[in-house]
C-alpha cells in the first residue's frame, strides 16, 4: 500500500517493525544460511545461532519481491535432511539444528 505496507489477504503486514540481526564477524559463533528460492536461484546470511527462527522469516521479508519472487506472509520455510517445516519461530537456530550451516527451501503456501 501507500505506507510501505505490504498486504497479505486485506491484513497488511507492517514491514517498518523488523530488525535484523548484525551479521556475525569471522570470529563469532554463525550460522551460515543458504536460501533457495522456488526459481532454484540461491543467496545466502550468517545469523548469530542465539538469533530465533522468526529472524529467518523477517530476513526473507525484508528481501525485494523482484528478488525472491514471494510474497510476505504467504510463503514457509523448510530443510530437507531430516525434511522438516520450520514453524516454531521462537526456537533458536541452533536448536532447530541449523548450526552451523543449513540450506532453508523458501516454498510457496499457496
């Protein structure tokens, strides 16, 4: 919309809110994170592995839309080995086993 919101189904999503992490310097603790978008086309962040689940959702988010090609709150997350959909955005990357690597499959949830 005129705000700088982007509207899901009516609701806006208020993308002003969202703060990223810093990314970790060479000698912190990091989670190296590839994304791989439905094109196949792949980018990537280090995030703090203390950082939730959510910090995954809000980075993807905060992406241009000509560069993911998905839209805010209508897309999930998952890993393949073992397979499993990130849904509990309060768990920390580490304990969703993401440390200290992991390729996230960004998928469409319509």
């Amino acid at each position: 919309d005129d705000n700088g919101n982007v509207v899901n189904n009516d609701k806006p999503i208020d993308l002003s809110n969202i703060t990223l992490p810093k990314v970790p310097t060479n000698d912190e603790p990091s989670c190296k994170i590839v994304f791989k978008l439905p094109t196949g086309v792949r980018f990537q962040r280090k995030f703090p592995p203390s950082y939730t689940v959510q910090s995954l959702f809000d980075f993807i988010m905060l992406q241009s839309f000509e560069k993911t090609q998905v839209h805010p709150g209508k897309f999930g997350l998952s890993i393949s080995h073992p397979r499993k959909i990130l849904t509990d955005t309060s768990e920390t990357l580490q304990d969703a086993g993401l440390f200290p690597s992991a390729l996230i499959h960004i998928f469409d949830k319509e």
